[in-house]
C-alpha cells in the first residue's frame, strides 16, 4: 500500500465558456481504485487532466496527502498516467519507451535495466522489448503504456480510457490483470471511463460526472442500485422512465398515478414529496406473464402488449407498449424457448422495490430519489 | 472536449510577434510600399500618371494580355493533355506508384526554360528531329512565338496537372468500376462522378500553372519572347533602376491577376479537398493482367515522352559537335567536368541561398503551423487559406519590392547596401516557399499529438531531454520534408534570382545555367549543369521515397503537404 490518499476540494475549470469542470470535490483513499465515469463530454477527462497537472485548474485545489500540489511542476509530481491513445513514442522500442522515465533520474544503467526488466516480466511483456510499438497488438501497446507509467513507480496511477481501444474479450481480460495488478502493488489508482460496465466490475468507488459535475458517488452495488438523479439512473442503464403524479395515502403509503399504467400503491418508507413525478425502472426488473396469470401481490401489474422483440442470446428484449408509452423488458431466454409473438397482450409485473421515484422536473444537480 | 491547450504562452507569443516582424520586414511592407509607389507620385499624393503610360503604350496592354493568354492556354492545354490520361487511369483503377506519384510534383523543382533550350536543342533546324520534321515546318518553339511558350509551359506542367487529377478522383475509382459493373455506363460515370471529383484537382494543377507561367522569366527570355509582362517589368527594372513607378505598376498588375486566379481556384478547391487525404497511396491494389499493361504503358509512355523532350538537353550535355546530324559527331565529358570544376561556386551559392531559405521556412512554418493549429476554430480555415494564397505572389513582382523597398539599406556590421549582397535573395525565395513549409509543418506537429509530450513531461524527464528524444525524432520526417521542398522550390526560382543577384559570381545553379545557354559556347556546359541538377532533384525524390516507406506513418504525405486545404491529419 503506497498510503497516498487524494483530494479534490471546489475545482473548477474552463477553456472558456461554458465551464468544463464546476465545483468538482472528492476525496480518494490510499490504494483504492477510483473510477470516474460518466457520458462523452461530460468532463471525467478534464478531471483527470487536473490532478495530473496537465491543465491548471480555474479555482480549487488538488492535495496529494494533504499538500496542495497546484504549483508543483507536473514533471515533480511523481504521476504515472496511462493514456486513451496509449502514446507509446513510435521511434522507441518497447525497453525505450518504459526505460525513458527511470533513465532521466540518475539511476546506474544496471538499475535502470533492473527496474524495467522487473516491470516488464510483472505485466508479461518481456518478450516484446525490442519490438517497435507499431508491431504489437492493442493488449500488449496498453501493457507497455502500463509499464511506462508504473516503472517510475509512482504516487498515483492515472488511467484515461484505457480499454476504450480493445476488443471485448481482451478488455475484460486486461481489467481482471488492472485490478490484480493494482491491488499486488496498492497504488492509489483513478480510472476515467465511459464504459460503466469496466468502472463496476474493478473499481472500489466511483463517482458519476455529468455537464462538469459530480452527481453522485458510491460503491458500485450502491450506485448501480439507488441512482440519485435521473441523469444517473440514465447512465447506469435505466431505460423506463414512466411520467406521473405521486400522493400520500397514508404514513407510509404512497399512490403513483399514470394515465398510461392507471393507479399504482405500494409501501415507502421515505416520503417523497408529492406532485410530478418519474418512475424508473430496469428493463430486466420487469417479467413479463400471459394476460390472465395469477396476479402475485407481492408484485405491481401493468397490462400492455408485445410491439417488437429482439432475441439477443442470453436475454429476449421487449417493447412493450402501455397505453402511449413502451417500456423495455429484458427476459432471460430459455433453452427452445420462443419469443412472444408481436401484438400477445401482457401482463408486467415488478417488483416495487425495484422501482425508484424522482421528482418529474429535476433539474440537472438535483438528486434524490426514493425507493 | 475542445482541443487540448489552446492559447499562447509568454514564449509563444514572443515567437508570434518574430513571426509578425518577419512578415511585415520581408512581405507586407516591401509589397505595401510597391504598390503605393505604382499609385503615387513623387510627393507621395495618388496620380495616375504611370497608369496612364501603362494604358498609352500599346506595348504593355499587349504585354499584359499576352501574358494573361500564355498562362491561361498553357494551363487549358496541360489540362486538355492530362484528361484523358486521368479518366484512362481511373477508368482501369491505375494508381501511381509512389514514385510517379512524387515525380509528378517535379515540374515545382525544375525550371520550365530547361526544358524550352531542350526542345529549341532537338527541334531546331540543326537538332537531331528538326533535321527529319524540316519537311514538314519548323517545330522550333522559339520560332512559334507564344504559341511556342504555352506548349512548352504545358508540357513542363502536365505531370502536375495530371498528379493532382489522379489525386482528387483516384479515391473512387474502385466504386466507379463496380457501379459500372451494375449497369451504370462510363460515359455516365464520368461526366457525373470523374469531372465533379476531379474539378478540384484540375483547379489547383491550372491555378499553380497559370501563376509559375505568368512568373516566369527565363521561359520567354530563352524564346526569345519579350512581350509579356514579367519580361517588360524586368527590362524597365534593369534600364530604369528598382524605383521605376511602371515596374511597379507591371508588378502590381500581376500581383493582381495571380490573387483573382488563386481566388477563383480556391473556390474550386474547397469542395473537394477531403478527397485527397482518402486517395490511397496506390501501393494496396496490385495490378494484374490488361490493367498491368494499360498502366505500364501509359507510365512508360509519358515516362519515354519527357525522356524524348530532354534527349535535347542530354545529347547537347555530352556533345562536342553537333549541328544538322541527328546525333552528335563526336562525344565528350569534358561538359560535366567543366561545369563540375567551373561551377562549384553556384553550387556553394544554391546550398547556401536555398539552403539559408529552407531553414527559415522550417522555423516561420513551424512557428505559424503552431499558431494556426493552436488558433480558434473559426480562424483555422481563414488562416490555412490565407497562408496557401502566398502562393500568388509572383518570384518578379517580390523581387521588385525587394529592390525598391531595401534600396539604400545599410547591412549591419559589414556596412554594405543591402541590395549588393545576396541577403535579399534567401529571404524572397523563403516568401516563395513558405506555404508549403506551413503545410509540411502541420504535418510534422500532427505527427507530434499533445498527449506523447504529456507522457514525457509526466514521467519526470528534462525539457532537454524530452526534446532531443521524443519532439524532434517525431517531427524529423515532416521537418525534413518540410526543408526538402523548400530547397528545392527556391532552387528553381529563377525569377526572383535573375533580379536580385547582385553579381555574376553569387548566381545560383539555375541562374548560371541560365547564363550559360545564353551563349552559343556555354550550351555544352549549361546542359551538363541541369542535367546535373535534374539528377541531383531526382535523387533527392527517390531518397524521399525510401525516407516516407521507411516511416511509420506513410500515408500519403507528400501530398498531404503538396495540396492546399488538404487535412493533414
């Protein structure tokens, strides 16, 4: 465990107008992994361009165990930093590329030939030393980039997209190697993602940025599970959003009223307040039954009718319309099993557990939602 | 996310403000007062007074509309000549090899008068084919006048004209041949699919025509011509001294008709220039069976066609007597070793000038591809074109404004006029050439994206260091590209040579051969020197070719740089 631990406090940036980052604080632990993640353009990159060093922010400040590091030269920071592109020098061979930053700090050319070796032989690389980065594949390129950035032996890992360039297969190969090798080496590690999927299956922590700032931040399970605000629950993969009106029926009680699902009651221990409202739900937290099941009334029962289907191997997705509006079913497929013809009536039902309520007209950097 | 860094820095904005010294000292200011004084009298108060002979003397109305009509029929007949080699090629998906591709750019590193004392050499009366075609007329183009010019203009320029064609249209070449193997037919496909396409291409191919046509000087003057402009302006330049208003006019008056030329060409040349950077390199598609042999052929042809029209200037470099035999009586070297142990000087001059040129093309482009790059978008374009269309300054007029401007300038330290050094010479040639050296630049610094310099600086190393390891190894192939055509555009810009050489003993290459074949004894050793010099361009090419397959990024460079507006990326 290298014990550094990071924090950001206000930071805010711009190229101009509008701002990139605002208001951006967190607080990293030592050794942990941290994703960022959050749609295209959203300023996750920025972020990490920040605590790099490599763009000054507007206001705020970064401090690495406490320092503020905002005036420390980026070359003193001791930072490795992996990029999108990789950025492996293309005249260098691969010993070249992950020796060029040990070689510059007076170290004896044994030393230096040790340390790479080590870093290599680590992230199974060394066969390829004296290759041209042109001449590996994109797994072993991301391989030395790691090594380069690792070799300095660093006080903090930066990793911008780095699996954005690697087929599926390779991807998850090489995040279960990141996740290893960062936990064998407990360097505190910061990973920008657009891929919600790489950021939940490695990271400890992520925070979610969207337009600048940061909507929400939690462990994987509890940011996949309780979305604060539409825009996260968007980007953790909530398809169905259902326009209504919620009122209190009793203390603990409320009634979700929709003119496409008609009335909906379920128990809620938090009372949002009432008025419009969204209800979400994930597309495989809904199952679908023939029109005249048993209605189980753990469940809450909407009545639709199959518009299309898309058999997609592990799972059959449905559009199912309700009144005006169509949510989108996942079931899982079952062996020789069809699909559900187009135009069948339906019955969905859910779980109300699984259904989260925002306030209709959330603005963006409002968050709550209620389960 | 916008562009990494945009802004300039304390350094760079010092860099700018030597890049704005530079442009106002060498362009803006020597142009700015030519053209005043063209307009001005004595006091400095507007008079028409120099218009006014100008339009008086039938002379120079006739100067100017010869000049408009050489260039323009030099460039339509260089086009008439390479479109159907074009749709040929394209009809049979014949991409150059890479290295017709780069000759094809050679016409912007020879001098076009080599080529007219070649043919003048081989169709005169005492030429070897002027001997057989005597029967039929003389075929001397210095007996045609100025139809003999624009011919002579049009074969220099057609392998350029015909490159950026193929360039513009090759693209879709593979799609042309499929839609007609689905029914379309290719009389439909050209008119509707080559012609649009290749507008662009055929648009840049004339303008450059047109404008090195109506710049030259060694053309005419080796033809015998005298009624063109660039001619007149250098005859008054040379009876009247540098601050004669009607040079000045004459100057301005080409300095015009080459920026509406290029402004019509640009027009053109912004719908298509994408097409360029998707070309293939033409190294993909190998050819097999009656494509092979329609591409053998149309290459060797043109290949033995210019091999024919320099047999003149080869046969001439290495004869002792040769007059109404159709080869020489007897052979000789001594050419070659007269011109190799006589002509050292101008060898050590071109190196020096052009090499001089070159290194401040490198750093002016380097400098203003970096301002353009870091620029905002919405200046991005106006700046790229704005600096392409340098291009339209004539070598003559530049070097009028030189003489007018600088006259009674003092050099510093050495105390001599300014005008009686060869200074002035390297700085117009670097005027000359600095759009493509723009154009190799960005092309260098996109080999160079931001985040490799972030990976050294964040692994901890010297500026020093990162520099000398990772900038310069990455932008050296640009770098060097960027030097080599430099050198070699200022190596034949004889134009702006023959005007501000200040003696005969500080003449570049191309001047002394010039010089040489003006005399009845010098032809040998004049044709030995630009055989010479040919071969000395050729070499060069062919190490470029080796220097861009060897690079790991061989897309298309030289293209990439050659066109305007082109994308680099």
């Amino acid at each position: 465990m290298n014990n550094v631990r990071i924090e950001a406090d206000n930071i805010a940036f711009s190229y101009g107008e509008p701002r990139v980052l605002r208001n951006i604080s967190l607080s990293i632990e030592a050794g942990e992994l941290f994703a960022v993640v959050g749609p295209s353009g959203s300023g996750k990159t920025t972020l990490l361009r920040v605590i790099a060093g490599l763009e000054q922010p507007s206001t705020g400040t970064i401090r690495i165990n406490g320092t503020n590091v905002n005036d420390i030269p980026l070359t003193q920071r001791n930072i490795g930093m992996v990029f999108q592109n990789f950025s492996l020098w293309p005249h260098m061979t691969v010993f070249e590329n992950v020796a060029f930053g040990v070689s510059e700090h007076d170290l004896h050319g044994e030393t230096v030939k040790a340390r790479v070796d080590r870093i290599l032989d680590i992230l199974d690389i060394d066969e390829t030393r004296d290759a041209r980065p042109a001449h590996l594949s994109a797994g072993q390129q991301q391989r030395v980039a790691l090594a380069r950035a690792l070799v300095t032996e660093p006080r903090l890992l930066l990793l911008d997209d780095p699996f954005s360039n690697l087929e599926y297969e390779l991807r998850v190969q090489m995040r279960h190697d990141l996740r290893l090798l960062q936990r064998k080496l407990g360097i505190t590690t910061i990973l920008v993602t657009h891929d919600l999927e790489d950021a939940l299956c490695i990271a400890d922590r992520l925070a979610v940025v969207v337009h600048g700032t940061i909507r929400q931040i939690g462990n994987p399970t509890a940011l996949y599970d309780f979305p604060n605000s539409i825009e996260v629950a968007r980007f953790v993969g909530v398809e169905n959003f259902i326009p209504g009106t919620l009122r209190h029926i009793e203390s603990q009680l409320i009634e979700f009223f929709s003119p496409d699902i008609g009335m909906l009651r379920w128990p809620m221990r938090d009372r949002p307040p009432e008025g419009p409202a969204m209800l979400s739900i994930r597309p495989h937290a809904l199952h679908i039954c023939p029109i005249d099941s048993f209605r189980d009334g753990r469940y809450s029962w909407i009545e639709g009718s199959i518009v299309t289907s898309e058999f997609l191997g592990e799972v059959v997705r449905y559009q199912v319309a309700i009144g005006n509006t169509c949510l989108s079913v996942k079931q899982p497929h079952f062996l020789g099993s069809a699909a559900t013809p187009t135009g069948t009536p339906v019955l969905l039902g859910f779980d109300p557990s699984r259904a989260r309520i925002f306030p209709a007209l959330q603005e963006s950097g409002a968050s709550a939602s209620y389960d | 996310m916008k562009p990494r860094g945009q802004g300039f820095t304390g350094k760079s904005r010092l860099m700018l403000a030597l890049l704005a010294v530079y442009l106002l000292v060498f362009f803006v200011a020597p142009v700015g007062k030519m053209f005043f004084s063209g307009v001005t009298n004595e006091e400095g108060e507007l008079a028409s007074g120099a218009l006014a002979i100008f339009l008086d003397n039938p002379l120079y109305i006739e100067s100017l509309l010869n000049s408009v009509a050489v260039a323009l029929g030099a460039s339509v007949l260089a086009a008439l000549a390479a479109l159907p080699v074009a749709i040929t090629l394209w009809r049979f998906r014949l991409q150059p090899p890479l290295i017709v591709e780069l000759f094809g750019f050679l016409p912007l590193f020879v001098p076009p008068f080599m080529l007219s004392l070649s043919l003048q050499s081989l169709l005169g009366r005492g030429g070897a084919l002027g001997m057989l075609t005597q029967p039929f007329g003389d075929l001397d183009p210095s007996l045609w006048g100025l139809s003999g010019m624009m011919v002579v203009e049009a074969i220099h320029y057609f392998p350029l004209v015909l490159m950026t064609l193929v360039l513009s249209t090759t693209a879709f070449s593979r799609q042309a041949e499929e839609a007609a193997r689905l029914g379309n037919s290719w009389p439909r496909l050209i008119t509707r699919v080559f012609l649009p396409l290749g507008l662009p291409g055929l648009a840049f191919g004339m303008a450059i025509t047109f404008l090195k046509c109506l710049d030259d000087l060694a053309t005419p003057l080796s033809l015998g011509i005298t009624n063109l402009l660039a001619p007149q302006a250098y005859f008054r330049v040379s009876t009247y001294g540098a601050q004669d208003p009607l040079s000045s006019l004459m100057a301005v008056a080409m300095i015009a008709i080459s920026v509406l030329v290029w402004l019509f060409s640009a027009g053109f040349l912004q719908h298509g220039v994408s097409h360029w950077a998707a070309a293939p390199t033409g190294r993909t598609d190998v050819l097999t069976g009656h494509r092979r042999r329609i591409g053998m052929f149309c290459f060797a042809g043109i290949a033995a066609f210019y091999l024919l029209c320099y047999s003149g200037m080869i046969l001439t470099s290495a004869a002792r007597i040769w007059s109404h035999t159709l080869l020489p009586e007897s052979w000789v070297l001594s050419h070659y070793s007269s011109a190799l142990k006589n002509e050292t000087g101008s060898f050590i001059n071109t190196l020096i000038y052009c090499g001089f040129a070159a290194v401040i093309d490198v750093l002016i482009g380097l400098v203003m591809a970096y301002a353009i790059e870091r620029s905002p978008a919405r200046w991005k374009k106006p700046l790229t074109w704005g600096a392409a269309s340098l291009l339209s300054v004539p070598g003559v007029a530049l070097a009028i404004a030189y003489l007018q401007f600088f006259q009674g300038m003092q050099l510093p330290i050495l105390g001599k006029p300014l005008d009686a050094t060869w200074f002035l010479l390297p700085m117009a040639f670097s005027i000359r050439g600095l759009p493509f050296a723009i154009r190799a630049c960005s092309f260098a610094l996109q080999n160079l994206p931001a985040s490799y310099v972030e990976a050294a600086n964040l692994s901890g190393a010297s500026r020093l260091s990162i520099v000398l390891r990772v900038i310069l190894p990455m932008m050296a192939f640009g770098l060097l590209m960027a030097f080599l055509i430099c050198f070699g555009i200022a190596a034949v810009d004889l134009s702006s040579a023959m005007l501000l050489v200040p003696s005969e003993t500080d003449a570049p290459v191309s001047y002394s051969i010039y010089l040489h074949m003006q005399t009845s004894t010098g032809r040998g050793t004049g044709s030995a020197l630009a055989i010479l010099t040919i071969g000395v361009v050729a070499l060069a090419m062919t190490a470029l070719v080796l220097l861009i397959r060897r690079n790991w990024n061989p897309a298309s460079s030289l293209r990439r740089i050659m066109l305007p507006g082109n994308p680099t990326k």
